[in-house]
C-alpha cells in the first residue's frame, strides 16, 4: 500500500465503542494521527460510511469522533479520516497525540507498545 497520510502517524492501544447500524462494537484504535485512525473490530463497514465512535482517554474519558471509512479489512478493521471536528474534539486529539509522543516507546499511560511510526 503506499502512503497517503499527510500527518505522522502513532502506534497506540487505545479502547473505544462504535455505533454499526443498530449495534455497538468494541474496538482497539492501534494507529492514531491528527487526520484518521485505524480501529482492530470485527465489525463490518462499507468504504464511505461515516462512522461514530468514542474512545477511552488515559483520564478515563471518553472523546466523541466521526470519520469516514476510507479502507477495510473483512473481520480484522478499518481506517477511518476524521470529519467535522469541532475544536473541542481537535483539543483533546491533539493532547492525547502529545500525550503518546511524549510518553515514548516504554510508556504505561496509554500502552505498554506505543511506539512512533
């Protein structure tokens, strides 16, 4: 695959819930940048779907996302880019991206595996 992301990108561990049609889904955000993220679920989604999820922040709250589905993977995720972040919601993206970069390769914070792409 070649590389269209315009923003550095960072390896996480972050839980989060999706809505899917009438169903909510749990998921891990494992790759997060200022433009998307991807999210490891079994769920099912179409590229171009808007989806809505949240995801748990080191302090234990939760912060709201919508992206559209740009890629898929049949029962192992998706990559989403955000769309129409409010600038509360850019706020707490961007503390959490300085939070993960910050903390390193051998942070607990966030997760014992982050690392820089």
């Amino acid at each position: 695959m070649d590389e269209r992301r315009s923003r550095p990108r960072l390896s996480v561990h972050l839980d989060a819930v999706w809505d899917g049609g009438e169903e909510r889904h749990s998921a891990r955000v494992t790759d997060l940048s200022e433009g998307g993220c991807y999210l490891d679920t079994v769920g099912e989604v179409m590229a171009g779907e808007i989806v809505a999820f949240r995801v748990l922040l080191p302090d234990d709250d939760w912060l709201y996302l919508e992206g559209e589905v740009r890629h898929h993977h049949h029962g192992r995720g998706f990559g989403v880019q955000f769309v129409d972040l409010n600038e509360e919601q850019t706020e707490n993206l961007l503390r959490l991206l300085k939070i993960a970069h910050e903390a390193g390769p051998e942070a607990t914070a966030i997760s014992a595996d982050l690392v820089e792409d």
